[in-house]
C-alpha cells in the first residue's frame, strides 16, 4: 500500500503522516527540478499542511517541529522562483522561527546553524526581490555571522567557506544597488580572495569556478561605475574564461550558457566599448553584441521564469540596437531594441514582483532609443 493509503486507515498516526509527507515532499523536488513551478508549490503546500498536522500533534517533538521548518522553507522558494516575493517572505518566515529556536537550543550543532545560514540567505533574496535593500543587507550579515562561527569552529567546512565567498558576492549585489561601487569592489576584492583556495583545493567543484564568474562579472561592471574600463576588461575577460570553460565542460546547463555566460560577454562588450577612443572603435567593439542577442534569444523560452535569462538576454539586444544603429540600419535597431522590451516585458508579467532595478533600466534605455529612433524619423 501507499503511504496516502497507510494513512487513510490511521488519519492521526504520527508516523503514517510523516510517511506520506515524505512522499509528497520528493513530488514536489521531482517539479521543482522539472521546472514545474506550480505543481511543486502545490505539493509543497500538501507537505506543509502535512508537517502542521505532526506539529498539532506533538508541538514538542523536535523532529517534527524541524519538518515543519523545511516545509516552509520548501514552499517559500517555489514561491520566489514563481515571483510571489511577499508569499514567500510570509513562508520563510515561518521557518526562519523554528530554526532559530532550534540553532539556540544546540549552538554547538552544526547542521542547525547550517540551516540557519541558510534561511537568513533566502529571506534576503525574497527582500531583495520586495525592493526592501536595507531589510536585504541585515539578512545577509547575520548569515555571514554565522559562517564566521561556523568557521572559527570548523576551519575546514567547505561548505561554510563557500557559502561565505557567496554571501560576499550577494552584498556587494546589494551595494551596487544602493550605488556604492568602492564598498561593492572591497567585497569582492574579498571574495576573490576567499575563491581562490577553495578552487585550488576542490578543482572539480565545478560550484566554486561558478562563483568566480559571477564575482569577476560584478567586478567588472563596479568599476565600469568608477568609470575605469581597463580594470573592467580585465575582469570582464576573466570571467568570459571561466564561463566558456564550464559551458565546455557541460553544454547542457543552461544557467551557464545563458545568464553566465552571456553576463560575462555583454560586460567584456561593455568595458570595450568604455576603452574605444572613437566613434569607429566604439563600432567595432559593440560588433559581438549581435550575435550574442541572437544566441541568448534562443535561450529565453529555455528558462521561462528566470529573470536573469531574460536581463541578459534584454541586455545584449540593447548593445545590438546600439551597434546596428551605429551602423545605420536603423530599421534593424529598431527591432532589436523592441526585442528586448518585449523580453523583459514578458518576465514582467511572469508573477506579481517587479523587475529588479537593473532590468528595469535596461527596459527605460531601450524605450528611449525607439522614442529617440522614432522622433528622428520624422
């Protein structure tokens, strides 16, 4: 018999409903793997209420006061992913709660803190995503708090060490929002630091080279906001390096052949375009973003509710719109500059969240190049 089955006979027996959560709890991972955004938050919900019934039981059992916390935690993200930012926060919330009684009641617990860290981390995604930067910005120095702690006991936890690197990488995020390019460049000066060994120590932690990206890709675009695009191209070319070698290595992750990799080429684009010293140079340099836009916009429908995908994607059909107008087909900048309106439009309406703050720019520089293009026309 089914676990569902098991419990229809014994509706109230602890064990049998742990049973079935269970089961229902790998539904939802198998959805959530697949993509299947709304069949996993559905599951997850089952799961939930499945967890509150063992609470409701034994609101002093540890064990189900933990599976409880993770459906929470399980449900929450689904509902980030699906762009209900402030659902999500309400479900983190709930964990956030039992794991922090639980990381108190056994500080000497790794695991616990663990999954301290890791709430906090989620709540300042989801505040990020509410526009809330500050609200952002604490979640994330106490997580880091806690790896300090975790690693001052465990200096060979590589996994604290690592989500470290990324804590960094997700503050200087915050600060290039508030606009504070130094403060965003000493965390990543930092956190470059903090990669290196782990890369040379696990090189086929393929996580790690990753991150190293996306820390050389920040890098990149901070000090093309302190306006010094010789640094940028450095950075810029690093991270290209490192995105082309895991597209190499499996071709088949998308994550890396569009939001990486194509973050890192339209910043490389960017920081030469910053280097040109004239007009004909800055052509020259913006000459790639074409056939990245048209290798991104086959990318798009892969990842439907990833608004990373559609920001790169919109990105590099803006510097197309710019070189083909550069080049005075007009007609084709136009369109180009429509494309990405239109992606960035459509992740738009993919959930109640609003854009973030640099796709929405994005999105105000494409409009005004078509209001600009049609005013010129005239």
């Amino acid at each position: 018999k089914s676990p569902a089955e098991r419990l229809a006979r014994q509706p109230d027996d602890p064990q049998r409903i742990f049973d079935h959560a269970q089961s229902v709890y790998w539904l939802g991972d198998i959805a959530q793997r697949r993509g299947q955004l709304e069949e996993a938050q559905a599951q997850f919900q089952t799961y939930k209420q499945l967890a509150d019934r063992l609470v409701a039981l034994d609101s002093t059992h540890d064990a189900w006061r933990a599976e409880a916390a993770y459906a929470d935690y399980d449900l929450g993200v689904v509902l980030l992913g699906r762009h209900h930012a402030d659902q999500a926060v309400a479900a983190f919330s709930g964990a956030l709660q039992i794991m922090q009684a639980r990381a108190l009641a056994a500080p000497q617990d790794r695991d616990r803190q663990w999954d301290l860290a890791q709430i906090h981390a989620w709540i300042a995604d989801t505040e990020l995503a509410r526009g809330r930067l500050d609200a952002a910005m604490d979640h994330r120095l106490t997580e880091r708090a806690i790896y300090d702690a975790m690693l001052a006991l465990h200096p060979a936890d590589a996994a604290a060490a690592s989500s470290h690197v990324v804590n960094r990488l997700k503050v200087a995020a915050i600060l290039m929002a508030q606009r504070q390019p130094a403060a965003a460049l000493r965390e990543l000066t930092q956190a470059a630091s903090e990669i290196e060994p782990l890369m040379t120590a696990q090189p086929d932690v393929v996580d790690n080279r990753e991150e190293a990206s996306k820390i050389d890709i920040l890098l990149a675009r901070a000090r093309l906001a302190q306006h010094d695009p010789d640094a940028a191209s450095a950075a810029a070319g690093q991270a290209v390096s490192l995105a082309e070698a895991l597209v190499g290595k499996d071709p088949t992750v998308v994550d890396w052949q569009g939001p990486l990799l194509g973050s890192a080429r339209i910043v490389a684009i960017q920081a030469a375009a910053d280097q040109a010293r004239d007009a004909d140079a800055r052509r020259l340099a913006l000459q790639p973003a074409v056939g990245e836009a048209a290798r991104l916009s086959g990318l798009v429908q892969a990842l439907p509710h990833d608004r990373d995908m559609a920001h790169a994607a919109a990105e590099a059909d803006l510097l197309a719109g710019d070189d083909l107008n550069a080049a005075s087909r007009v007609d084709q900048a136009r369109a180009a500059w429509t494309a990405g309106v239109q992606i960035l439009r459509r992740a738009q309406a993919d959930g109640p969240d609003p854009l973030d703050a640099d796709s929405q720019a994005v999105m105000v520089k494409a409009e005004a190049r078509l209001a600009s293009s049609n005013t010129s026309r005239r």
